[in-house]
C-alpha cells in the first residue's frame, strides 16, 4: 500500500467520491450544530442529496432515486410541517440545544464511538480487493421483492397502514375534550 | 488505489456519530428526529456499500425496507411531537417529565 | 455496461453544476452590486402604517400534517409500484404475472383501508 497523493488524485472515482462526501458529511455537520431549525432542515436536504448522489456513484440507482422520492421529497416536507405546527423557536436566543456541561461529553462519546467503528471497519475490509461497483438494474431488485421478499412487502403495507391511523389518530384534534 | 467499501462504511460511520451526536445534544425534538434521520441514511449507505461489497442485492432491498420504516417511524413520532405540543406548547424533551415515577 | 452507466450521470451532474453556478452566481452578483444601508426603519415589518404586535410565527392548523403524512404514506406505495410496473411483463412472461398482479393489489388494498379510514374520519374535508 506504498500510493503517492499524487496517484491517488489520478482516479475519477476517487475524485466523485470526495466531491459527493464534501456536502454529505458538512450537511450533516450544520444539521446537527446549526442554530435555526429551518437551516437544519434545509442543510438535512443536503446531506440527503449527497447521500443520494453516493447511491448513485455505488451503481444503486433504485435505492438513490427512492432517498430523493420518499426522503427530499416527503419526510422533509413532513418535517417543515412539523416546524411550523409547533412553532419551533428561531432566531440565536432560541435554546435548541443543551447546555455546554451536556455538549461536551455527548461530543466526545460520539467522536470517541466514530473512532472505534472506523478502526474496526478499516481493520477488517483493508484488504479486500478493489471492485468497480456494477449497476444494479432495477428489474433485480424487482424479481428479489416480488419472489423471495413477497412477504415482508405485505407485511410493509400493514406497517404504512399502522403508521397511517396511528399518525391520524395521534394529530387528529379530538372531537370531544383535548385541550 | 481507488475507492473501495472501506471509504463507503467510515464514511457512514461518520454520519452514524453525527447524528447520534445530534441526539444526545439538541433539545428540540424535531431537530432530535432529523439526527435519527441521519442515521438510519447512514445505515442505509452501510448497506448499500458492503451489498454492493459481496455482489448480493438482498442490502439493497434491506436499505428499502428501512426506508419505509422510517417513513413510517417519522409519521407516527412527529405526530406524538405535534400531540404533545397540544398539551405543553413545547417541544423541548426536558420539559416533558410526565412519565417520571 | 459500467461506463454507460455512469456516462448517463455526467449528464445529471453537469445540471447540478449548471444550477448550482447560476443560483450561487446570482446571490453573489445581488451580494456584490447592490447597495446597503442597513439599520433604522429597514428593521420593521411596514415601512409605514402601524407597528405589527405580537410575532409573525402563527401556528399552523394540524389539518396541513395530516396532509403531508397521507401523502409520504402514499409515496412510499408508489416507490414499491415503480419496480412491479417494470417487471410485471417479465413475471407474467415466466407465468407468475397473475400471482404478482394480486400480490400488488393485495398491497393497495391494504392501505387503501387506510384511505378509508382517513375519509371516515373526516380528516380529509376542508372547511
């Protein structure tokens, strides 16, 4: 494993890489420290851009394509709704997160559990050869779902149904009492 | 030298500690969920890159069905957000302790 | 196979590029030519008439969240309607497109129920 820097920039799939994880990983980043909910929602869009853009470059456009559909396009929208029904608080005052005392630690843990999966992941796949990532046609995933996967696609159907009347029944505004 | 898995899975390991980070950190239940977010996407990407790692699709179908978990699991979990603030107008987790014994 | 792949994708790319050039560049430009004068009675909502009271953050009605939670529901079903609409050929080419074909009607029709509940519910009117 004796690579110059300079080797290494001469790949174009390097290159893709690190331009897909720049946003990814900084999405990421300003979700979790930024001061405004709305930002946070907006750079979490980011993150699921690059994320999705990722899929795409490891050649699984289905699973790419369905972050952009059910990600960007729903749950982001599900979660600036919800912004706005609980009248999040904006501007600096805003207390979105907990004191230093509790930042800290927090921060530390889980730089200290990224260190830890990264040294296990990099021990353990160092030395697996390098692969080009084949596309995966959509049909393939298509023929796994409908032959051997049949039964947990029912079963989702029933958990989006579950979802769906536990969602209505929980938001729903109670004909008799509530507050 | 090009890109391998390896590169794939620390980088999921680096959105898996930031959202975990986001969790433990934010007082907003809202911002709490989008940390979640992050890192059921970071799982996804784990299973996508090693799928794509042994040349088995089954990681791809895996990534869908958590996909629809967590659409499932944001429906229901904001709507208990949206329920709550009914209650306490707020949506900060410290403020509710109603289940303290 | 591989190159055409991510041929097709170059593509993409340089439209995000393009977008993101045009976007950035436009922001930069306002940035740069216009003029600012911050401070003084910039600050207030209307420039004339009388100061608003109270904030401007209205609660929105939970009818909206009810919305946008049937539509990620049903977003999700389409997701799984995409790959079955490619295939169905195929299936039914091996003899199994019957089986597949209710499998799939067995999936709408479940949430579908959900439909139903949503309209019995009343959640779907909009006075």
């Amino acid at each position: 494993m004796t690579v110059s820097i300079a080797d290494w920039f001469k790949e174009t799939a390097n290159w893709v890489f690190i331009l897909l994880a720049i946003p990814t990983l900084l999405g990421a980043w300003r979700t979790v420290t930024s001061n405004n909910i709305v930002r946070s929602v907006l750079y979490l869009v980011v993150s699921l851009g690059g994320a999705a853009a990722m899929f795409l470059s490891l050649g699984a456009a289905f699973v790419g394509w369905t972050v952009v559909l059910v990600y960007i396009g729903a749950v982001i929208i599900l979660f600036l709704i919800g912004i706005m029904i609980t009248r999040a608080p904006l501007g600096m005052k805003a207390e979105l997160s907990h004191a230093s005392n509790v930042r800290m630690p927090a921060a530390l843990l889980s730089l200290s559990m990224f260190v830890l999966v990264a040294w296990g992941l990099i021990d353990a796949f160092s030395n697996t050869a390098i692969e080009p990532f084949e596309p995966t046609p959509t049909s393939d995933i298509a023929n796994l779902i409908f032959s051997r996967f049949v039964v947990p696609f029912e079963v989702v159907s029933i958990v989006l149904l579950a979802a769906l009347i536990g969602g209505i029944a929980l938001a729903r505004r109670d004909d008799g009492g509530g507050a | 030298m090009t890109v391998t898995v390896t590169w794939y899975l620390v980088l999921a390991a680096a959105l898996f500690s930031m959202g975990a980070a986001g969790v433990l950190i934010r007082r907003n239940a809202l911002i709490m969920f989008m940390s979640i977010e992050l890192m059921l996407n970071s799982v996804n990407l784990t299973f996508v890159a090693v799928s794509k790692h042994l040349g088995l699709i089954e990681g791809q179908v895996a990534a869908l069905f958590v996909m629809v978990i967590a659409a499932a699991e944001v429906t229901v979990g904001l709507a208990i957000i949206v329920a709550i603030f009914r209650f306490r107008s707020s949506a900060n987790v410290d403020e509710l302790s109603e289940l303290r014994g | 196979m591989l190159n055409q792949y991510y041929g097709d994708y170059i593509t993409v790319a340089v439209f995000v590029a393009i977008g993101a050039i045009l976007v950035g560049g436009a922001v930069a430009a306002n940035r740069a030519i216009a003029p600012r004068a911050p401070g003084g009675f910039k600050d207030v909502a209307y420039e004339s008439g009388i100061e608003p009271i109270g904030g401007g953050w209205n609660q929105s009605h939970i009818r909206y969240y009810i919305f946008a939670l049937l539509f990620l529901i049903f977003d999700v079903e389409a997701v799984f309607i995409f790959p079955w609409a490619l295939q169905l050929e195929f299936f039914s080419s091996i003899g199994s497109g019957l089986t597949v074909l209710v499998e799939m009607f067995v999936f709408v029709g479940i949430l579908l129920l959900g439909l139903v509940y949503a309209i019995r519910k009343g959640v779907l009117t909009w006075e």
